[in-house]
C-alpha cells in the first residue's frame, strides 16, 4: 500500500512540474542580417549557420531583412520582437545596440540586445572613381569646396557615415548631397550615383584597378591597399572601426548563449574563415561576450565624440 501511495505521489509531483524543457536546440534556427546577401558580415554568418546545422542537427539559416540603413532596421526589428529562446540571432553591425534605441524606433527601446560576440572587423573604406580628379582627402576637400560631390553610404547613423561627415567637417567642406543605398559597389560610381562612397572593400574588390581608396575606417591599414591611411592617420579624434557581431535578446538563457558562442567562435578560427580575411583585407576572429561589450561601451563614446563634431 506504501508503495502504490509512494508511486501515486512522484506521479502527481511530476504531473504538476509539467512536461521536461527541450535542450536547445531542436527546431530551426535563424540568423538575421539586415543588409542584401553577399558582403563579409553575410558570407561569415553563413558559415556560422552552416557549422551550427552540422554541430547540432538543426536546420540553420541566415535569412537577409535589408531596408532603412538609417532606421527602422527591419531585422533588427525581427529579432527584438522574437521569443529570447535563442532560435532567432541577429547578425549586427554597431549601428543596431548602439544608436538603434535612440533613433525613435519603438520596437528596439528600450535597449534590447546582447552580445554573444563580435567576429568581423571591415575593411571599411572612403573610395571614389579612378578618374576622379582628387586622389587624398585633403584633394577632394580643396575640390569639394568649389564643385558638388555626392556622398553615398549604407545610412545615416551608421558609423562610417558619421565618421565621414564629421572628417568632412573638420576639414571644412560640405557634401552636395548624400543619400542611402542597399549597395555601394562598382556599379554605384560607375552610374555616377556617387561621386565618393563608403563601403566594404570586397564590394569594389572587382573593379579595384579602377577606384582610388582615399581613406580606410580600420584600426590598422588594410592589407590589400597597403598605401591607403587610415581614418586615425588622417584625424586622431575619429580612431573607430565598423565591426560585425552575433547579437540576441536580453532574456536569451546563458546555456543557449554560449552554444551559440561555441560554433561562432570555431567557425571564425577555421581555414576558410581565415581565407576571407586574407582575401578581402577584414580581420576575422572572435571577441566574447564581455570583450565585446566593453568594445560597444567605447564606442559609445568615441560616437559621442563625433555627434559632438556633427552638432
């Protein structure tokens, strides 16, 4: 009798703590970049997802939401609204948890994202036309002040974009015009949609006999155009780089977090991870969580410094 009461018991017990939670993960996972495929921060996330599917059996995906380089970033937007389960990952550039909740978007304010870790560094760059009658900045600042020159870049807010403006300041010219676009490659200064441009350095990789590189918005200079200065070298009070991280919401579990930051992180240390580097001039590796916010919290500031220059 004490027995079958014993047993009627644990039954009830394990009746009222409900079913046993899945390990995660068990259903498909999703990687957002909210720009167009084939930059650095799509191909590296697309590895990432690959290594993710095959560590842990799920189906993995990076799915691209461009749109609003200056706001209301779609998949940024995606992300925020997802359940915190770690099934929905967003694959951002500075932009998105520095100034995303600043900008009046209501779905990302208060401030709603945490680094699993940064892994990409551009080779972010101010190019124009090779035939351009300017070939450094303080050129096109002299010829800028007498002639229109168009700016195009990913967004408003974006750091290279602020950076530009502020550089553009200090050295006491002003652009014709800028506007925002999807991509900035060959074929945007070809057209002459732009007259000079901030972009990747992969993306003008394939007509890059044909551009001049005035300045690199890097850390360090870039490898594949070793002569070009970078953004410190031309102004020490714009020393910042654009950078790419794994982002998910506040409530994500640690457990989940840190699956994430396994694959991420072998995947960044792999040979053909370490090849797009090479290649295209980015620094590939991986910072963790708490590196990676300390990097977030100087920007902060070095971006204040440069809304200060803007203002």
């Amino acid at each position: 009798m004490k027995s079958v009461l014993t047993a009627a018991i644990a039954a009830l017990t394990l009746g009222l703590a409900g079913p046993a939670l899945a390990e995660y993960p068990e259903k498909p996972v999703s990687f957002i970049v909210p720009w167009p495929p084939g930059d650095l921060e799509d191909v590296l996330t697309r590895m990432i997802a690959e290594d993710f599917q095959a560590e842990y059996g799920v189906a993995a995906a990076v799915v691209n939401k461009p749109g609003g380089g200056g706001g209301p970033f779609p998949g940024a937007i995606e992300v925020a609204n997802a359940p915190a389960d770690g099934y929905t990952i967003g694959s951002f550039v500075p932009a998105v948890p520095l100034v995303g909740h600043t900008i009046g978007i209501p779905d990302l304010d208060p401030e709603k994202f945490d680094p699993i870790g940064i892994f990409l560094t551009y080779p972010f760059v101010i190019a124009t036309s090779g035939d351009a009658p300017y070939s450094t900045m303080e050129e096109l600042a002299a010829h800028a002040k007498e002639n229109d020159v168009a700016l195009g870049h990913f967004g408003d807010v974006l750091t290279p974009t602020q950076v530009t403006k502020a550089l553009a300041k200090k050295m006491e010219f002003d652009w014709s015009s800028d506007a925002a676009f999807d991509a900035l490659d060959c074929n945007t200064l070809a057209s002459g949609d732009a007259d000079v441009i901030n972009t990747t350095l992969q993306l003008v990789l394939p007509c890059l006999d044909q551009v001049k590189v005035l300045v690199a918005i890097t850390g360090e200079r870039i490898s594949i155009v070793p002569d070009t200065p970078t953004i410190a070298e031309v102004d020490g009070d714009l020393n910042i780089a654009l950078w790419n991280g794994l982002f998910v919401t506040k409530d994500t579990p640690e457990d989940v977090r840190a699956k994430i930051a396994a694959v991420a992180e072998k995947t960044m240390m792999s040979e053909r991870a370490q090849k797009v580097a090479e290649e295209t001039g980015a620094l590939v590796y991986w910072q963790d969580a708490a590196e990676s916010a300390k990097v977030i919290e100087a920007d902060k500031a070095t971006l204040g410094t440069v809304g200060a220059i803007l203002e």
